[in-house]
C-alpha cells in the first residue's frame, strides 16, 4: 500500500499491530519529497499515535474483514452484538466502543471490525437521526446571533443545536463530530 492509498477510515498495520487512520493529511512541500501526516488509533487498546509516511514509502495493509451486525445491549463493562449473516453474537469492551457508545440504539445497524478473528472495533452511520427528548424553550429575541443551546437525545447524550430544535423534533447527527446537522 503506498501513502497515496491512506485516508480516514483505513486499517493498516504497524509493528504486527492493526491501526485505523483517524485523521489524514497529504504535504507537498516547495522543497524536498511529498509526505502524509497521520494520526492513528490502534484497534486493540486506545493507544493514539502521530506518523508521518514519506512518498514512495510502503504500508502494510492489516487484514481485516468486516460485518454487518445490530446492537442489542450493554451491560456496563461490555457491548453485545448480533451478527446478521449466522446470529452470532460478538461484544465489544466499553473501553473499545468508546465515544461511540453515545449514539448506540437498540436493534441499530452497525458494523464489528474483525482482526484475525476477533471484534476490534466498531462502525457506526456517519450520520443518525435521533428523537430530542430533553430541550428548554428558546427565549424571544435570542435568534439573532445564532445562538445555540444543549438538548438531550434518544440515547442520554447531549448534543449542541440551533435554539429553534425543540423537544419532540427529529434531528440528524453526525456521529463522527457529536454535532448537529439538520432538524429531519
């Protein structure tokens, strides 16, 4: 795999260990050779690294495989899954699923990452529409410089929206960020 074939999302290995590049950057300098600027999360333990990749250089792609699975629940040190294809279930340390944890859904789609056998990682929609359960009421007169307020959603997390989303609305979120993106 060369530096040209990374970008978010992408599982390679370093030092026998799987790693899922989270952030990205490609620099092409006036001087001197291209490079990438990476920051990588290791798939079995929560260890986050900075590397930089020079062009030319290779990669070693970590060998992956990837399921479709629904959260069925969580019993506080874990979360269990059913895989679709053979109703297998597999789970996840809550240390693994993390910040993720906030816009998991009962009977949601997901999908478990594998490495040599074993779940190592979650994948959830970029982007979920969820239930606001918990708003307070804007004030008159507070809309002109687009202020924001805190609301609760379906799950417990609290999400930053527009003061116009009120309790009962359907907004989406994207789950990468935590952020708001459009009342549904």
């Amino acid at each position: 795999m060369e530096i040209n074939d990374l970008k978010k999302g992408v599982v390679i290995k370093i030092d026998g260990q799987p790693f899922r590049v989270i952030e990205y950057q490609a620099v092409k300098p006036g001087k001197g050779t291209a490079f990438a600027r990476t920051k990588l999360r290791s798939l079995l333990g929560d260890k986050v690294i900075d590397c930089t990749f020079k062009a030319g250089e290779k990669i070693e792609g970590a060998d992956v495989s990837y399921q479709e699975c629904q959260y069925l629940y969580s019993d506080g040190s874990a979360y269990h899954f059913m895989i679709t294809d053979t109703y297998e279930q597999a789970s996840l340390p809550a240390d693994v699923v993390g910040d993720t944890a906030r816009f998991l859904k009962e009977n949601m789609e997901a999908r478990l990452v594998f490495f040599e056998g074993n779940p190592v990682d979650l994948i959830i929609p970029a982007k979920m529409n969820f239930l606001v359960t918990e708003a307070e009421d804007a004030a008159k007169g507070d809309t002109a410089t687009g202020a924001v307020k805190q609301v609760t959603i379906e799950t417990g997390a609290k999400i930053t929206v527009p003061l116009f989303v009120k309790q009962g609305d359907t907004i989406r979120v994207n789950t990468e960020t935590g952020s708001y993106d459009v009342r549904v």
